[in-house]
C-alpha cells in the first residue's frame, strides 16, 4: 500500500466518522454536500480578489483553507455515491492530478463551481486544477485536512456542544493557532499522525 493510499483511506475514515458524529446515519440523509461547495467556491472568490473596483491581493492562506473545507464536502459526496472505500480511492488517486493549464485561477474556479451546480457532484480533476493555481500539494492537503478534521473532533469531545469548550488556550492563542504548531511537530507521513495530533492537542488544552 503507498503513502497516498493510506493518507487518503485515512481520510475517508475521518469524514465518514465526523459525519457520523453529527448525524448517526448520515448517508441516508440526502444532505446537498453540493451546495455547500458551490457557496464555499464564492468565499473562496471573496479570499481570491475580485473586484476590479479596488485593489486586491490573492489571500492564499485563506484560499487553501477553503479548499479544504470543500475537500471535506467533496469526500462526503463520493463516500454517499456507494461505491466501495476501495474504488473510492483509486478513484482519487487517479483523477486528483495537481496541475492546471489555466492562467486565471479565478476561471478555473468557475469551471469548478459550474460543474458541480450542473451535476451535483465532485469533481476531482477540476478541483485538483485548483490546488495547482495556489501551489497547494497533495502534503499540504492531508495535513490540512486532517489538522482541521482532528481540530473538530477535539472541540466535540471537549465541550462544544454545551458551551464549556474554551477556544483560547493556557497562553491566550486561539485553537487554530495550537494547532497549526502542533501539526508541523509531527511526521505526516506516520499512519498514527492523526492519534499523535490528537493526543498532542490534550496535551497543550490541559496545560
């Protein structure tokens, strides 16, 4: 089994359970993970630059933080289609080709949001066009996605639901930002990355 085999049936195994998590038997729910990405493409937009009216500079951190929110949808989608975790990720491994001809990344956003409001579904390669447009690699995605995925899990199991969670850690820095050290401390590449970040982020809530 390759490296990326595993990072992404890791993946697949943390969406179906945050899924599971919120609603107990989610893939019968009929849930528009659709219209999450297409609305999620439009903050990404915003994140981006538009607006020919003013200056604008592409927000890159931000942008590649909504691609992930959108991978996160995007999974949830092909784990409802049926299809097995097997086909699944060779699915992915063959159509997630990070490059892109497109000089305007905001064009190649709008294939993207296009074809999902035309189908409803998620398309892989067109999306892969987009990490290419911010030099997002397949790393980065993992990182980020499991990061974010273990993140939500932690706040779950700390309080989230009844209000006792507490956003801003022992030295006054935001969740996010424990994080994002406690991420780049570990080796992604270890099947145990996503325990060892979890573990690493009781370690820094409790101190």
């Amino acid at each position: 089994m390759s490296a990326q085999h595993q990072q992404i049936k890791i993946m697949l195994e943390l969406q179906d359970g945050m899924n599971t998590k919120v609603t107990a038997n989610w893939q019968a729910q009929g849930y528009e993970w659709y219209r999450a990405i297409w609305v999620e493409c439009a903050e990404l937009m915003d994140h981006y630059g538009w607006k020919w009216w003013k200056k604008q500079s592409p927000d890159t951190e931000q942008v590649a933080l909504e691609l992930i929110d959108i991978w996160h949808f995007g999974l949830s989608i092909l784990l409802q289609s049926g299809s097995s975790q097997d086909e699944i990720i060779a699915l992915l491994q063959k159509e997630l080709v990070i490059a892109t001809d497109e000089k305007d990344f905001r064009l190649d956003l709008e294939k993207f949001a296009g074809a999902t409001l035309a189908d409803k579904q998620f398309h892989i390669g067109l999306f892969a066009r987009l990490m290419a447009g911010v030099n997002m690699s397949f790393e980065q995605l993992y990182r980020g996605y499991v990061g974010k995925n273990v993140l939500n899990f932690f706040r779950q199991d700390h309080g989230y639901k009844d209000g006792t969670y507490r956003k801003h850690w022992h030295d006054g820095r935001e969740d996010n930002e424990h994080l994002v050290d406690a991420v780049q401390s570990l080796d992604a590449s270890r099947a145990e990355f996503k325990d060892e970040l979890y573990q690493a982020l009781v370690k820094r809530y409790s101190m």
